[in-house]
C-alpha cells in the first residue's frame, strides 16, 4: 500500500539523515529530544539493505527526496530573511 510505503520511507529518510548528525542524549532532553532519539534508535537499528529496499521500491521516494530537500531550503532562506531583517 503506497501509504505504508510513503510513511516507512519517509520515517527511516529522516531517521537516518537525523542519525548522521551524530545526536546523543543531554542532562537536559527535552521530551521532543527524546522522540527525535528514539526515531534515529529505531531507524538506524534497521540495515541500510532494509532503508534501501524501502527507497527502491517505492515509487514516490524520489520526489519524498525533492520535496524534503525543498522544505529544508524554504526553512533555511525564512531564517535567513528573519536574519536580515533584524540587522
């Protein structure tokens, strides 16, 4: 079902992407922390032969791929904007 394979993709996409930041738990998690370290956990126990079988064969993941690297670029160049109208 091209829901559970959107929703797979996505979640182990951005456990894996947090996971490369090297995240690890603070005196001082806040309870999203916390969640955002139980997705790489639960993300990055899995093998990449998995993560990669769940990007392969869904057909929409290229475009799960664009559309994140998107929303990053909109996020960043609003901060930006933020920046630089309080200069």
């Amino acid at each position: 079902d091209s829901y559970a394979a959107n929703s797979q993709f996505i979640t182990h996409l951005m456990g894996r992407i947090l996971g490369e930041q090297g995240l690890s738990n603070t005196p001082i998690d806040t309870k999203g922390f916390e969640s955002v370290l139980q997705l790489v956990d639960s993300t990055t126990a899995d093998s990449f032969d998995l993560f990669y079988g769940l990007y392969k064969y869904n057909q929409n993941s290229i475009n799960t791929i664009l559309k994140l690297r998107a929303a990053m670029d909109n996020v960043v160049e609003e901060l930006s904007k933020k920046e630089n109208a309080s200069v």
